[in-house]
C-alpha cells in the first residue's frame, strides 16, 4: 500500500450500520479491517464484500472487552500498515 492509502478499522461491522459502513469506506478507496467479535460472522462479511469486488477489506476478530484481542489486533495493523488513520467503534459494548 502507498502513502496515499488511508487505513481504518470498524468495530461491530459484520452487519447493519457497521457492515455498510465498511462499504462505503472501502468503495472510497480506504483499506479497511473489519472486525467482529463472532470469527464466523466476520469471516463471511469479509468474504461477501471481497466477492462484490471489495478486496481492500479484511477481517480480524475483536472483542472490544478482551485485553488480548485488542493487543493482538493493534500488532496486526502496525505489522501490516504502519498506522491507523480511522478507527470507528460501532459495536456495542
């Protein structure tokens, strides 16, 4: 990814407001790590939006309430972007 791309990660997004939300970000260009707490669920938002053509969408499991996960997740995006330029908290707890 070149400078010019902007990162973001939406919490709760594998359905409902969330889930559009990561559409539309990624429909304008930004790379965008869903996340949901139920690893199935996400998986296949992720896969639904990578066959409508979305392959700058990923998935990583988050559960806004487990230490671990965030740590994990927070490595997971400096290790593969560098940076996060948009976080979105849309989940519920």
């Amino acid at each position: 990814m070149g400078d010019a791309c902007r990162y973001a990660v939406v919490t709760g997004a594998n359905k409902g407001i969330g889930f559009e939300t990561v559409k539309q970000l990624a429909n304008s260009g930004v790379m965008v790590v869903l996340t949901a707490r139920n690893e199935k669920r996400g998986m296949e938002a992720t896969s639904l939006l990578n066959k409508q053509g979305f392959s700058n969408v990923v998935f990583h499991q988050l559960d806004v309430q487990d230490a671990r996960i965030i740590e994990s997740l927070a490595k997971f995006i400096q290790t593969q972007y560098g940076r996060l330029d948009i976080l979105l908290r849309l989940s519920p707890d």
